[in-house]
C-alpha cells in the first residue's frame, strides 16, 4: 500500500516501548510548531481545490461589502440627508474593518491551533513508535467505508508497522443526492493480518443511534448468532456457507476480548485487514481515548495469532494447490516395495505425497464480500408507496361516485 512520506518529525522525545501520553499535553515551544508547520507547508502544498475555495471566498466577501455598505448609506441618507450619508460612510468603513480583522483573527487562531494539534499528534506518534502523516487523499483501503461517496480523505494518521501494521486515522467522504450534499466522518483502526479471511462484519449494537447501523446494506438472512452474552453487543454477518468459519474464528475467548475492549466499535473483516470503526473522531489530543485504543488493540493481536490457522477449504475443492504438481514430479514411478500385497507395503492404497497439503491462503469468492440489499427493492417499495398515496384519493372518490351515488 502505497501512501504520501510522513510529516516532518519534530524534536526527539522520550524512549518508545510503552504508551506515552505526555507529548498530547506538556507545553510545546511556539519557534518548534511553527517551524514543524513551515516544513509541512513545504511538503504538502495547498492543493487546487483549496486555492479555488480561498478565491471564492474572498470574491463574495468583495460581494457582500458594497451591498451592505450602500444599505447603511442609504438608511443614513433616510435619517439626515448628506450628514446622514457621511455617519453612515463613516459606521460602514468601521463595520468593514471590524469583519476583515474578526475574520483574520479567527482564520489565524484556527490555523494556529490545527499546526499545534498536528504538532503534538506528530511527537506523540514519535514517542510511540509511529510515523505521523496529516493527510491522505483516497486512502487505498479495502474497508466498506472507504468505497462510498466522493472526496475522500484520511486526516491526521498515525501508523506503526511493528510487530504488525497498525493504523489510526480520521477518515471523511461526501455524498450528495443532486440537490444537497453531506459529509460523513468516521474514526478508524486498520490492522493487517496474516492471511485472507472471510467478509465478516460485527455491527456494534451500543453505538446505533436513530435506527443508524453500518449493516444496513447487508442482507438479513447472512446474520448469524453466536452462543453467550455476544448477541447482546454485536449483530454478525457472514457471508452465506461460511457460518462454520466464523465459528472457528469467533471462538469463546476471542469474542471475550471483542466485548470487553470493542464494545462500542463497529469492526469489519476484510480481505486481509481488521477495521475498528467509530463514529467520532479517534485521532485526537485526548490520551483516554488513545489509552483506550491501544489497550484495544493489544487485546485483539493476542488473539489474532490464531486466525493465521484459518483455511478456506473451498480452494482446495476449487483450485489444484500449486504443491500437487511439484509432488507428482518428484514422486516418480511407484516402489515395488511401495506396491500393496508385498511385503513391507504401508497400509495405504497409494504413496502419500511428502509434506501436508493444505488449502493456500486466501478466501473463495462467495466468501470474499458480504452481499448487499438490493437497491431496486428499497425503490420499488417506495415507489409503491408514493402509488398508494397519490392513487388512494382517486379510488376512494370514484367509489363513492359508484356504489355510494
């Protein structure tokens, strides 16, 4: 996975090997933020759609000041002829200051914290052995969020690749249906794995709000239920013949961890990546929500060890394994003392090839994607209904004509 180079470190911190929160909160020397936020700057410049936002934005600020200033020097000419106009000039040139030097200072004060939270994200990725990068546009990811809607961007990403690949981020996209557009924004933990797993996703029931779910897409009969207490804090779905496989995956003391550290996270199964989904920001300056992460994480890696194991039987049904051919050819013409019948003949029927043949890693295809509702039913449904409404005072019109006069 290709990604942008990290941003420029700042000064060194304390040793890496344990959780360090002090860089989210000890004071920071201004000369060392700005200089961290002029090598940023140099790094990443200003792309083209936030130069066109900036000239936009002062073209209807260059808009919106005659109008209001012609608005006041007429309500002055309204009260008192050219004394009037002239108090009014006067109030319009303060009020006019007054907004440019309002704006600059918020624009300043908004700049000037977003380099001082980068700045401390940065360190503290240091101090814990990560590599900070402010952003990422498209992240290349194959996780269900990151497939929807346009302008999609990774923000403030901290990434660890030892002993396994780690990454924290904010992540955002938008969508739009011709007449609005909205933007989502999600917090996210990405963790490689050793091999290819089935499409499973866990729908965390603690954190749906509003009928809000990230399963709303996947069809209802993929849903399966798991012994204990593990229905009452996640829905799983897996794709349909892989119930037996997420039951060696979701063993008793793998869905344990998930409880007591995920509860309130929505987590996916992908390809060959874990996702922890929240539906908040996760890279932050606040250190109990990444005590809280990292505690998460090292919970769920010393169960992920044995997910390795995993084999998808149906390759091996599917696909010759590559070892058959190389077993074949070096096996040979049979031994006569090999044959059955003689003396000293093993118990099987046939020479057994050298090594254990296994399935390679890796998914069949029914297995790789959960399948999703079908976007004509939900249209069809409210179609109907929109039939139903339109139509019903016709129908009930036209009876009362026939059998009611």
């Amino acid at each position: 996975m290709t990604a942008p180079a990290p941003a420029p470190v700042p000064s060194p911190g304390p040793p890496a090997g344990h959780f360090d929160a002090r860089p989210l909160l000890e004071p920071v020397d201004p000369a060392e933020v700005d200089a961290f936020a002029r090598a940023q700057r140099t790094a990443h410049p200003s792309s083209a759609g936030q130069i066109i936002a900036w000239v936009f934005a002062g073209f209807a600020l260059l808009c919106v000041v005659p109008v209001i200033a012609i608005m006041i020097m007429g309500l002055g000419y309204a009260i008192g002829r050219g004394t009037g106009v002239a108090v009014g000039g006067i109030l319009g040139l303060l009020l006019l200051a007054g907004l440019v030097v309002g704006i600059v200072m918020l624009v300043r004060r908004g700049i000037r914290t977003r380099n001082l939270t980068r700045f401390r994200l940065a360190r503290f990725a240091q101090a814990n052995a990560m590599s900070y990068f402010a952003r990422i546009d498209d992240p290349p990811l194959p996780g269900m969020i990151f497939s929807s809607g346009s302008a999609r961007m990774s923000t403030d990403v901290l990434r660890g690749v030892d002993p396994r690949f780690v990454e924290f981020g904010n992540y955002q996209y938008t969508t739009s249906n011709g007449k609005q557009s909205q933007t989502h924004r999600w917090g996210y933990v990405a963790v490689k794995l050793d091999v290819p797993l089935p499409n499973i996703v866990l729908d965390a029931l603690g954190n749906n709000t509003l009928g809000s779910t990230i399963a709303g897409a996947f069809s209802g009969d993929q849903r399966l239920s798991l012994e204990g207490d593990f229905d009452r804090y996640f829905s799983l779905y897996c794709p349909a013949g892989y119930e037996v496989d997420a039951l060696y995956l979701f063993t008793p003391d793998v869905m344990a961890r998930f409880i007591d550290h995920a509860a309130q996270l929505d987590v996916e199964i992908v390809d060959d990546w874990l996702f922890l989904y929240a539906r908040r920001e996760v890279s932050t300056l606040d250190p109990a929500t990444w005590a809280w992460l990292f505690g998460a994480v090292g919970a769920l890696l010393t169960k992920l060890d044995q997910w390795a194991r995993w084999r998808d039987d149906r390759l091996r049904l599917s696909t010759p394994h590559p070892g058959f051919a190389g077993v074949a050819a070096q096996a040979g013409p049979p031994s006569p003392a090999a044959s059955p019948g003689m003396p000293g003949a093993p118990a099987l029927p046939f020479a057994a090839p050298q090594g254990l043949l296994t399935p390679p890693p890796g998914v069949a295809p029914p297995g790789q994607r959960l399948k999703r509702r079908s976007p004509w039913l939900i249209i069809g449904i409210i179609v109907g209904v929109m039939f139903v409404v339109t139509m019903a005072p016709f129908a009930i019109g036209i009876f009362s004509f026939l059998f009611l006069g």
